[in-house]
C-alpha cells in the first residue's frame, strides 16, 4: 500500500497553449466581433457605444476631410511644447540636485512637496492665472512631466557607481570631464526611462488640459461629439490617444536601443 502511494505522482492540470501564429491578436478580434454583434442587434445602442464598423466609417471620413490631421497637429504641438518645458525644468532641476548636497537640500524637498499636489488638481488655479487661452493647458503638461524626469534622472545621477568616478578622477578628469563623461552617461538609462514616464503622463495630462476651452485639438473634437452625441468620434479620438501613447513608447524604446548599445544586456533574444 505505501509503496503504491509512493510511486503516484501528483496530476498536474495544464492549460491548452494557443497554437496559433498570432495568438495574441484572438482577444481583440473577438472582442470586436462581440461588441459589433451586440450594436447591430441593438444590446448596444449607438448613443452609448457606436459599433466598430462606424467608428472605421467615421475615421475614414474624418481623414479624408483633413479634419482629424488638423487637430491633431494642434494636439502633438501642445503635448510637444510642454514636454519640452518640463523636460528642460526637470534636468535642470536634476542636475542641481543630483550633483551637489546643497542643491539636494535646496530642490529635493520643493520638488517631494511638487510630487504630494495632484496636477490635475492645479487646473483652476491655472485657468486663474493665465485665463482659458493655450498657456494653462502648456503649463500643465510641463507641471505633469517635469517631476518623473527630474526624479528618475536624480536616482540615475546618485547611483552612479562610486568607483568609477574615482577611475575617472585618477586619470586625472576635471569636475567637468568627469559630469560629461562618467556621471551622465552612467545615468542615461535612468533618463530614458523618466523619459518614457514623461511621455505617457503628457498624453494623458493633455486630454484634460484640452478640456479647458479648446477651439482645436482632439479634445476640441470629443467635446463637440459629446455636445451632439456622436458617441463613435468620441471612440476614434481615443484610439488616436492611444495610438500616440504606444507611438511614444516605441520612439523612447529605439531611443534606449541605439544610445544604449554599450551596455550589456542580460536578455538573449
């Protein structure tokens, strides 16, 4: 008897593996097969939900006109343009910081009081202090992205390896040489994936700011949608969000694989 228990061996209950080239595309696609389903036999209605085939139709429409590329040009110009403006604050800002005890004594705790303050939340004030025009939606898209740059170039800048920097001093590198060519390529890294952090809170950041009066602009094109209900312009000015999301990940992603060609890598393809 116990040696007829000993010989069992636990049943283990595996999962089938989908086999099929492109797996990972059979979720969406039925998802949209479904939710095409449910608008054309009326479960969804079209002022809740319009169905994919009419978002297509819509994009298709809206591209044609021009309408949609116009817009989102003013869209990426005002993601682009406060970016910019917090990424040069959060470097620079970094820098201080990262380089000298007295500037992380004077920068750290204004920019740890920054990060407790919700952006969004500084959206009133904002609209109070420079009205309903394009600068309140800049200014909070610099607001939202210049604390993941500042915080992630600031760790990369301290956790550059000590013992380089005294190789780098015994060859005899001035304070200059040793920030140009040791500390701030050792905190590269750091920097992209602040970057890429940044990237994605513009984008989101940039929904809302466009909520603020906008005369152009995607959100000018959803606030309009929703005025008249046009649930499925609503659903195609999303998918452009998103696309710009993945967009801007990419772009970081190549970013990282050319400026960090030297470091080793412990993933085999």
């Amino acid at each position: 008897m116990s040696v007829v228990a000993a010989d069992r061996k636990p049943v283990r209950f595996r999962l089938p593996r989908l086999r099929i080239r492109g797996g990972r595309w059979v979720s969406p696609v039925l998802l949209l097969l479904v939710w095409e389903l449910g608008s054309r036999t009326g479960i969804i209605p079209e002022r809740i939900l319009a169905a994919p085939s009419a978002v297509a139709e819509t994009f298709w429409a809206l591209s044609v006109s021009g309408e949609l590329s116009s817009n989102l040009a003013v869209s990426l110009a005002r993601a682009l343009v406060g970016l910019a403006f917090g990424l040069a604050a959060g470097v620079v800002l970094a820098l201080i910081a990262g380089l000298s005890r007295t500037g992380e004594v004077a920068v750290d705790p204004l920019m740890q009081i920054k990060r407790t303050i919700p952006t969004l939340a500084l959206t009133p004030l904002f609209i109070v202090w420079f009205g309903i025009g394009e600068t309140p939606k800049i200014t909070l898209i610099a607001a939202a992205t210049v604390f993941p740059i500042y915080l992630n170039l600031f760790s990369g800048i301290r956790g550059v390896d000590a013992r380089l920097i005294e190789a780098g001093r015994s060859f005899g590198l001035t304070q200059a040489e040793l920030i140009r060519d040791v500390i701030l390529p050792g905190a590269l890294p750091s920097f992209l994936v602040g970057l890429r952090y940044a990237l994605g809170v513009s984008l989101l950041v940039l929904v809302v700011a466009e909520q603020i009066n906008a005369s152009a602009g995607l959100g000018h094109l959803i606030n309009n949608a929703r005025d008249f209900m046009r649930t499925d312009i609503i659903v195609v000015c999303l998918l452009v969000y998103a696309s710009l999301g993945l967009a801007a990940d990419l772009f970081v992603r190549t970013l990282e694989t050319r400026a960090l060609a030297w470091r080793p890598s412990i993933i085999k393809s």
